[in-house]
C-alpha cells in the first residue's frame, strides 16, 4: 500500500511523494521504541529506498535527525538526561536507531539512518575534534581523543566509541549483502572517513590518513583483516556474476517519462565487472599503509589504483558514485512492489464466488457486505485456545485481611517465621564457618614439627704438599630436622572439606519457599498502604500499626546479622512506620518504650519516634528520656533528644509554668548526671540538654529566670555541673561578650554589652546581685571548708564564668545609677556613690572576707 500511495503522489495535481515520505516516517516513528519492531523496521527500509530512488532522502533524515538528538539528552527535559547518563555510564552503548553494529536485513534503512548520524557527528563538530586530537597528540587512542572531545565541545551526551561512523560504517559495510546496490556506496563511505586527511585543518602540513590511528587495538586489527577478506569476497562475487547471462527483468524494459532525460545506467553484465574492478581498487586502498604515512605522491600510482577517485576521496568530495548502483534494478523492485500491492486490491474486490450480486467497492453503504465477502475468502478462524486456570505462585491477599488485624497479622506472621528461620539458619552458618576457620588456625601450627636428629659425614681428604691422608674425617651432625604429622594433615584435609561444604550450602539461593514469603510479605503491606493512601480510616491504620510492632518483634541479632533479611525488615519497617506511625500521637509512648526496652532497635525506630504530635506526652516522654541516661547509651539519647522540636513545642502548646518547671528540672537532672566534666562521647546529648535549657529560659522571659539561677548556684556549689552550662546560660542572658556568644571565651577586660539591649531590667539586676550575695554569704558559713579555706577552691571550675556575670552585673548597676544621676541632677552623688560601694561590698564580701577563729 505505502509505494502504491507513493507511486500515486508523483502523479500531476498530486500532494507529491514527500508528503506522503514524511506522513508515513512520523507514524512509524512515533510508536514508543519503534526501532525495535521489525515490522515497522521493514516498512521503514521500504520507505527509505523509495526515499532514495526519488532523492528525497532529506525527508526522513530531517525526521529521524530531531528524534535521535532527542534521544541524546537535546531539547528533553533533565530527568531523561539524567537517566540516560547513567544508563550510558553503566557500561551500556549509546542508543541509536540502528542496534547492536549494523543490520545485515533493513540495509535501506540502516543507510539512511548512518547518513542521519553523520550530520550529526559533523554539527556537534565532534569527529573534527577527534580528528584534531589524534593529529596533535600522537600517542592519544580513539577513547582519550572522545573524552577530550566530550570536555571541550561540552555535549551533553557523547556517542560511545563504537558509535563513531567510521566504525559504523565499516561494520555496515561487512554484513550488507554482496548483490545489494548499496554496498559501493557503503564502502565510499568508510573510506572517506578512513582516508581523510585532517592536517590542513589545523594549521598543520599535508600528512598521512586518520583512518589507521581509529585501527590500532588489536580487536580493530583484526576487524580491518575481516574487512579484507569480505571485499575479496565480494569481489569474487561479482566476478562470477559477471559471467552469467543477464535475463532482462520483467517490466524493466521501459522507464518513466520522469526519467528518459537520466544519463544510463551500466547493464548488469558490464556492471558487475566494474564493480569487480571497484572492489580490487578497495582492497588495494585498505592494504596500502602508505597512505597513513603521508609519504605518497597520488598521481605517481599504478593505473589500477584508479587515482583519480583516490583523490576525491582525499579531498573528501562526497559526491556519491551513482554509477555503480543498479537503479534499474531498484526501479524494478519499487514497480514490482506496486504491481503486487494493485493486483491484490482488485482480487479483494472480484466477485465471490457464493455471491450473485456484484458489490460496489466504491459505495460506502455496502462496506459491511464488502468486509464480509472478503472475509469469506479465507479459512475460517481457530477457536481460541483452551484456558487453563493457573495457581498463582504467591497467594493474592483479600482485601478482607486489610481490614482484620488478626488475619493480617497471621499472614504476616507466617511469611516472617520462615524469614526468621531462614536468617538463623544463615546466622549458625557463619558461626560454624568462624569456628572451622579458628580451628584451622590452631591446627595449621602443628602440621609441621621439628625433631633432633644425628647424621654421620665423612668428609674426604685429599692432602696437601704431598702429605697423604690417613682417611676420611668423620663428622657427627645435631640438627632439627622438619617432620609432617600425618595425622594432623588428616584433620586438616577433613577441616577445609568441611568449609567447602558449608561454603556451598551458604552460595546455594534461597528455597523457593522463602522468596513466595518475602513477595507475599511485601504485597500485603503494599495493598495495605496503597488501600490506605486511597481512603484512609482508622481500622487499616490499626492494621498497619499492627503490623509495624508485629515485625519489629521479629527483629533480632540473627536477623540484623544476615543482609538479606536486614534489608528486607528495614524497608517494611520504613513503608509502614512512615504510613501509619510516623506523627500518629498515640503511638509515640510505644514507639520509645520500645526503643528503650532494646536500644539496638533506635537507629531503626527513631525516625519515626514524633514526641511532638503528642504536645499532652510530651514532658512525660522527655523524662522517660532521661531516666535512660548513661554513659553506654549516649547514641540513642542522642537520637531520641533530635526529635524533640521543643521550640514548636513551647509555641504551639504554650505550657503553663509548673509544667515547665517539671521540664527544667528533668533537664537540670539529666546535665548533673554527667558531672563536672563530661566525657567527650557524651558530648552531643550533653550539648542538646544545654540548648533545650536556654529555650525555657528564654521563653517568657524572666518566668524561669529565678529557677535556673537557683538550680545552676546549687549545682555549682557541689561542682555536678559543667562550666559549659554556665556558658551556655550566659550567652542567652547576653552577659557574654561578642566573642563569648559564638562560643568562644571571654578575654579580661572586654566591653560588655550595653543595658539598651540587655535581657535583664534594671531591677532584675539589682534583685539578682541581692539574692547571689546572700547565696553566696551563706554558702560561704555552711561549711568548716568554706569557713576557712574560701569559695575560690571549690568554684575554681566556674570562676571564669562567674567573675563574667559578676562584672556584667556590676557594671549594669553602674550604668543604672549613673542614668538615674543624670537625670535628677539634684540627687547627692556622695550618697549614690555610698550605696553603690556598700552593694557591691556585700556581693564580694563572701570570696574575699577573712573569718577570726572565733568566727569560724
């Protein structure tokens, strides 16, 4: 049908054959992965040569040219790029409408396609590049040369190197068959590519041929040797077809009106012997290396080298030699087509032979009669095969048991028993594999051992300055000589069987008993989770929290310890705990007691441990927290403190103050629990404890202002607290210097902030100096130690801390009382000066007093 509407298009008044070219390509072409149909790679071949015969070739090309720059990564959008690049990274060949190395079948095609590719490699400018590099850097290979390529041209895909045309062609030029037209212009396109010569191109004087530097690993060696021997064998060939008769084709002996203008085209007789002759001409062009060397005078060469097309080809002219194809026989092929095609239509119109009545194919009211009477013709259809109902390998999973937590739960139970076992199994293999291992170990040493043994020498005399001997010397010999113990080899050739045997076993693949659990596993937790995306209701999400704790019971060291198993628990865990746990609120005290109850469970667990879609629970399940404080489980406090968003908290619920307090308390209890110095394993909790403990204090300001300064005095005094702590409250306060709120310690003499954007009022300060020197007075008369040996020795880890919130106090009085002066110029400075002297007294007066003995 396709030639016959492309024969009817070239007819006058007719839309004319490109239009019927192009409307033909973009349907086949538009089928997802049509390149690999081969019967739309069949029509596709015929298109292309009705292309070719017609010299509309740029019809398709242009076509094919946009969905192949498509396919490379242009004009696409960056997921496909992306994909793509990996697929290519892989290991795997870039994609091209023609697969694997050539076609030896659509040859048309593969033709038109190879044209198509080779505008390509001429836009992106990429074989220029390559060519470039190879005739700069003589000891860079093909690969080096597209990867210089890639860098510098900067494509976002580059063809791999069995995707270059002058490989392409060559492989092309192999498997098309000897009888085809094409295959001479096959050939003149590899050795335009073989045979150019890029110097001049780069500034650099007329040198030998590209093409042998592409040929210089030895499996290109080898396939320019296959080459050879198939142009001597198609040469030969030709040269027995040369010799027949020629039998005028039917139907070929008139052309076309459109073509009695055309120069003739040789006869098949005298056609083949010039391709005999053509042949010969490439051999010796493929042989001769001399050519690569740069060191041929062209017009010097033997007649047979036909030197006039060697130097077209030099120049590289890409005129096609058109007098070597057999268009007559193409022309014949293409009505011949048409002339099957038309006698077929009428056939399928002629009178059937139980009907009486002619049918008007022309008159669309009698298009079913028409169907049925052709229908008629043929053998009536088979029946459909017979059905056979098959057990499904897995068992299908009702939608019953996504509603039951029992049944799901039973199902799930019996797929995770055989897991389980399957993981113990796994977990005793590798346990008797390390004890055979640490049994070879022990044995090995005593296969050899060393035994004292005696030899007897005599060593021969032959004398000296005529003296004879009076015989040989005999000569005893101790030594320890190497003795194998045959029974311990024994033991060892009975050890590594052993191993061997156990090492089968573990590379056997897993029954098939164990594979049906596994996808009857995960196919109930995906209809589950699919069935709840859908229409989420409270009774699927019981099932699904269900089965999350169902299969955390399941996990244990056997089943941590085996990777398959591992992997599969974790990612049901993950499916189902962010579906149906993750900030469900009444699922969080569970979670975390099951995290506490095993805590190698909390890197698993944790991710879906929300405290805060639980703001009633929160404090509860933050002291539970700290209740599990120690130094060998600082990982999981770690883990489970990062989830506690106490911000959001504090904003969201915005808890009264006795439940803050409770909460500042589990905090102060968990920073004494590491003491004055805590260990640097601790330190990431510890840290977190100290930033949750600046959050209430900042948060309604100064509500718990008062119960931090008496938790971090008292603390402080029986040295359970870190100086970081201080640190830590200081910077909230705004008491540091700049350098001390990034953290960094406070240099003597540093300008403390101002009052204008200070934390503390005036009267808190003033309330503060009171209340730390009362603090102070009677800490410093509590004890015998303090009485007589001062605060300094027991507050020497804080002393840097203190003196800086001291000093900021001191300093934010000053400042009051200064403001206060100037703007009542009629007070009496002398009395100011007084009361200021006597407070700041007061606050110092516990480090500094010295107590007589009778005091003390």
């Amino acid at each position: 049908m396709i030639p016959a509407h492309i024969s009817v298009s070239t007819q006058p008044n007719e839309v004319g054959p490109v239009a019927v070219l192009e409307f033909w390509v973009q349907a086949l072409i538009s089928q997802h992965l049509w390149y690999r149909e081969q019967p739309i790679l069949f029509l596709m071949d015929h298109l292309c040569k009705a292309a070719f015969q017609l010299m509309q070739e740029d019809c398709v090309q242009k076509l094919l040219y946009q969905q192949h720059k498509n396919a490379l990564g242009y004009h696409c959008d960056r997921s496909l790029l992306s994909s793509l690049v990996s697929w290519i990274v892989a290991g795997n060949i870039t994609p091209s409408f023609v697969e694997g190395l050539a076609t030896p079948t659509q040859v048309w095609f593969a033709w038109t396609v190879l044209n198509m590719e080779s505008i390509f490699e001429e836009d992106s400018q990429l074989r220029r590049v390559i060519e470039g590099e190879l005739v700069i850097n003589s000891a860079f290979t093909p690969d080096q040369a597209l990867k210089k390529a890639q860098t510098q041209l900067k494509l976002p895909i580059v063809p791999s190197l069995q995707r270059l045309l002058i490989y392409r062609w060559a492989h092309q030029a192999l498997v098309t068959p000897s009888d085809h037209p094409l295959l001479p212009l096959i050939w003149q396109k590899f050795f335009l590519l073989y045979l150019h010569r890029p110097g001049p191109q780069y500034g650099l004087p007329i040198d030998g041929c590209i093409g042998r530097r592409f040929f210089q690993s030895p499996a290109y060696i080898s396939l320019l040797k296959e080459m050879k021997r198939r142009l001597m064998e198609v040469a030969d060939f030709h040269h027995a077809a040369s010799k027949a008769l020629r039998v005028p084709a039917e139907g070929s002996e008139g052309l076309p009106e459109s073509q009695a203008g055309t120069p003739g085209y040789l006869t098949s007789p005298e056609l083949h012997t010039e391709l005999v002759r053509l042949f010969n001409v490439y051999i010796l062009w493929l042989e001769d290396e001399n050519f690569q060397k740069g060191d041929t005078y062209i017009p010097s060469l033997p007649k047979h080298y036909d030197i006039h097309r060697l130097a077209k080809v030099m120049q590289n002219q890409q005129d096609l030699w058109m007098e070597y194809l057999n268009m007559e026989r193409v022309y014949h092929e293409f009505q011949e087509t048409v002339g099957l095609w038309m006698q077929a239509k009428l056939e399928s119109h002629s009178i059937p032979c139980n009907l009486s009545v002619q049918l008007d194919f022309t008159d669309p009211l009698l298009a079913k009669e028409r169907v049925l009477s052709n229908l008629q013709k043929h053998e009536a259809p088979q029946p459909p095969l017979v059905l056979h109902p098959m057990k499904p390998p897995v068992p299908v999973i009702s939608s019953a048991a996504l509603l039951s937590q029992k049944d799901a739960i039973q199902l799930v139970c019996t797929d995770l028993n055989l897991l389980q076992q399957q993981a113990r199994t796994a977990a005793l293999r590798e346990s008797q594999q390390v004890a055979l291992d640490g049994e070879l170990l022990d044995t090995m040493p005593r296969q050899y051992v060393n035994r004292e043994e005696q030899a007897t020498l005599h060593l021969e005399c032959r004398g000296s300055s005529g003296k004879k001997c009076q015989g040989a010397a005999v000569v005893t010999v101790q030594f320890e000589g190497m003795h194998k113990n045959e029974a311990v080899t024994q033991q060892l050739h009975v050890l590594r069987k052993e191993v061997k045997q156990l090492q089968a076993e573990a590379a056997k693949p897993p029954s098939l008993n164990i594979v049906e659990a596994a996808v009857h596993a995960e196919n109930l937790i995906t209809a589950l989770v699919n069935a709840y995306k859908l229409q989420p209701t409270p009774g699927i999400q019981k099932v699904g929290i269900s089965l999350f704790f169902t299969i955390v019971d399941y996990v244990s060291d056997e089943t941590q310890r085996h990777p398959p198993t591992r992997q599969f628990f974790t990612s049901c865990i993950e499916i189902l705990g962010q579906v149906f746990i993750s900030g469900t609120k009444s699922e969080c005290k569970k979670v975390l007691a099951t995290i506490l109850k095993n805590s190698r469970l909390c890197s698993l667990l944790s991710p879906f441990f929300t405290p805060n879609a639980a703001p009633a629970e929160f404090i509860q399940l933050y002291e539970k927290v700290v209740k599990f404080l120690s130094e060998d489980n600082s990982d999981m406090i770690f883990m489970l403190l990062t989830k506690f968003d106490l911000k959001q908290w504090l904003s969201a619920t915005k808890p009264p103050l006795s439940d803050r307090t409770r909460l500042l308390e589990s905090i102060h209890l968990a920073l004494t629990a590491w003491g004055l110095e805590p260990d640097e394993d601790i330190l990431m909790p510890f840290n977190l404890f100290c930033k949750h403990w600046t959050y209430l204090l900042l948060y309604q300001f100064p509500d718990q202002y008062s119960d931090i300064l008496r938790l971090l005095m008292q603390s402080s005094a029986e040295q359970l607290l870190s100086p970081e702590c201080w640190k830590a409250t200081l910077r909230a306060l705004g008491c540091c210097a700049p350098s001390c709120q990034q953290g960094a310690a406070s240099a003597e003499g540093t300008v403390l902030p101002s009052s204008s954007d200070a934390l503390l009022s005036d009267k808190q300060v003033m309330e503060t100096i009171q209340w730390l020197s009362d603090f102070f007075h009677k800490l410093r008369l509590s004890k015998l130690d303090f009485k007589s040996f001062g605060l300094f020795s027991k507050w020497s880890p804080y002393m840097a801390d203190v003196k800086t919130f001291l000093g900021y106090l001191v300093k934010r009085l000053i400042d009051s009382e200064m403001a206060c002066l100037a703007q009542d110029p009629t007070a009496s400075r002398k009395a100011v000066l007084k009361s200021l002297h006597s407070v700041i007294v007061q606050l110092f007066k516990p480090w500094i007093l010295v107590l007589e003995d009778n005091e003390r």
